[in-house]
C-alpha cells in the first residue's frame, strides 16, 4: 500500500512541478515581454526628448537672433530720433530768427512811415 501512495505521491509531486514549471514560464515570458515594452517605450521617449531638445536649441537661436536685431533697431530708433530732434531744433531756430527779422522788418517800417508822416 505504501508503495502505491509513494507512487502516487511521487506522480502528483510530478506533475505538480510540471504545472509549477510551465506557470514559471508564462510568467517569465510575460515579464520578458513587459521589459520589451518598456525598453521600446523608452527609447521612443527618448528619440522624443532628443526631438524637443533639438527645437529647443532652434528656438533659443532664434530668440538670440530676433533680441540682436531688436537691439539693432532700437538703435537704429535712437539715433533716428536724435537726428529728428536735431532738426525740429534747426527748423526751430530758423523759424525764431525769421520771426524776428519780420517784427524787426515790420515795426521798422511802421516806425519810418511814420515819421514821414
């Protein structure tokens, strides 16, 4: 009778590591296959960073760029600026002195036609 149940018992013991065995090999394959995953996932994510660190370097360049060329026509305002005011002082100044010549001009002759008279 022994004989049986250690027969049996070895049979079940058997087939109980067998059914371990293949459990162990879905479940190592599950895992192989959820690392591949993840290793593909990271290296899109990682071709995806490299993407937006490339734009993130062309922009950069091109915010330098637009802030050198505002600089230049900030300057270029400025002096444009200074020339106008320059000449509005110019014109300023003519218009002053011509002002003058015709006051001047004008009560010179009032005060000769009256004196003739």
């Amino acid at each position: 009778m022994w004989g049986k149940v250690s027969a049996a018992t070895t049979t079940a013991t058997a087939m109980d590591a067998k059914e371990a065995e293949e459990v162990l090999r879905r479940r190592n394959g599950e895992l192989e296959k959820a690392v591949a995953e993840a290793a593909a996932r990271e290296e899109r994510l990682r071709r995806e960073l490299e993407a937006a660190l490339a734009r993130l370097a062309v922009a950069e360049e091109a915010e330098e760029r637009l802030c050198v060329q505002l600089g230049e026509l900030e300057a270029d305002a400025v002096a444009e600026a200074v020339q106008h005011q320059r000449r509005v002082r110019e014109l300023s100044d003519r218009l002053a002195f011509m002002d003058g010549v015709i006051r001047s001009s004008g009560s010179c002759s009032t005060a000769a036609a009256a004196a003739m008279d």
